[in-house]
C-alpha cells in the first residue's frame, strides 16, 4: 500500500507539533561541516548550545576536539571554527567531534519531539532522502508526517535545501531543481560574507563545499546517548525494508 506523506516545511526555532521524522538543515555551515568531518573519519559528534560544557567534554578520556561559532566566528577556546574545509583537511580519524553552532545546533537541540530526527546541510540531503524513502518503508502507520526545518529564520539556503528536499521526497530528480538550489545557496545573504577573501572565518572555499553533493552511503542521525545529544552515521544499506 503507497503511504500518505505530509511534509512540513518551517524555518527557524519553532514549536512543532510530534512527527514521525524531523529533518534539520542549516547549509552554511553547521552540517557540511558535520558531514565533511564524518567524510574525514570522525567517530561521532556531540551537539552543545554551552561552550563551557563543550570544553569539559573536551577533555574525557575519549580523544575529543571541538568546533564552532558564535555568530559565525570561531570561539576562540575551540579547536576549529566552523569550516567544513578545516575539518576535511584535519586530523580527526576516530576521534568525538563537540559542536556548537547558532542555528543549526540550537534548533536541533530544541526540535527532538519526533521519532526520528536527521540533520543535513545541501552536501548530504540526497543521501539523507535515500535513507529517509527507505525508513519510511519500516513505519507501520500509513500516513507519514516529515518536518523539513531550515534552522536560519530566514536565510534563503536552507530553504531553498529544504524545497529541494521536499521535491525529492516526491520522487521528483530533475535535474534544473538540483541547479536552482546551487544557484540559491550562492546567492543567499549567507553567502555573501564568503566573498571576501580577507576574512579567514569565511572561507570562500567553504561555500563551495557547502554547494556540492558528496555521494555516500549514510545519513546523519541524531541519537541520545547517556544524556547527550549526538549524530552518528546511519547506513543506507543497513536499513533492512518490511514485507
């Protein structure tokens, strides 16, 4: 039997009535970073709105490290900021990555009332719906309900990622959807600080990245783990579809 999928699309830290599933984006840059760092060998990341509490973590006995911002610039106490490039080219390999972002981190930390919670910047969102499309074939209800979140209240590139996605849910794949995205994610007032090349908290190599599609084999979800909140990788091919 098809199912009914109901997709929401909202932007910002909002209350949310309980899904099924809650997908939170924030493109430039919190979740290319996530995704780059796991692309990099990354064992798990924690997410903390609290940089006192991201420095304790810091130093458990597991090999940990720390990245983030605040109002896009590096804390100053971190290891990196928030650059998907810095942790493409770091050494990180098994290692816990603690982040802090303003938007993408706090709204996910504000939005996990629904069964499952994913988060993705444009780099990983057809990996995530690939996931997703296969998930929703495990539900037993037959009316779906998905929260598409771009965690910017109203930057103009994790809406244009979750349009995208939303697109894909429906199993559209034309190829001028991907293109119109790209094109509004490098020219979304976000962007527009990554022009400047003197500025080294924005990397004009980060946009690019965080306008790329890397095929893989996993989603990012977030899970709850001896009271904290983290993403691991989620294997496309180890969700198994029901009869």
């Amino acid at each position: 039997m098809k199912k009914n999928i109901n997709i929401n699309i909202t932007q910002g830290q909002q209350k949310l009535p309980h899904a099924h599933i809650n997908i939170i984006i924030d493109v430039i840059r919190a979740f290319t970073v996530s995704h780059y760092a796991f692309l990099n060998g990354i064992k798990e990341i924690i997410l903390t709105n609290d940089i006192s509490m991201a420095k304790i973590l810091r130093h458990t006995n597991t090999p940990c490290i720390t990245s983030g911002e605040v109002q896009g610039y590096k804390i100053p106490e971190f290891d990196y900021g928030n650059s998907p490039y810095d942790l493409n080219e770091a050494e990180i390999s098994d290692k816990t990555l603690i982040q802090k972002t303003t938007n993408g981190v706090s709204v996910t930390l504000a939005l996990l009332n629904a069964d499952y919670i994913f988060v993705t910047g444009y780099s990983n969102a057809a990996n995530t719906i690939q996931y997703i499309n296969k998930l929703i074939t495990t539900i037993p209800e037959n009316s779906i309900h998905i929260n598409l979140i771009a965690s910017h209240p109203s930057g103009d590139e994790d809406l244009a990622c979750a349009e995208y996605m939303k697109y894909l849910l429906l199993n559209n794949t034309q190829q001028h959807k991907e293109e119109e995205t790209v094109y509004r994610i490098l020219h979304s007032e976000a962007a527009k600080k990554f022009l400047n090349s003197d500025n080294k908290d924005f990397s004009p190599i980060d946009l690019v990245l965080c306008s790329i599609k890397k095929k893989n084999d996993f989603a990012m979800k977030i899970y709850m783990q001896n009271k904290l909140i983290k993403i691991k990788k989620a294997k496309i091919h180890e969700l198994k579809f029901t009869k």
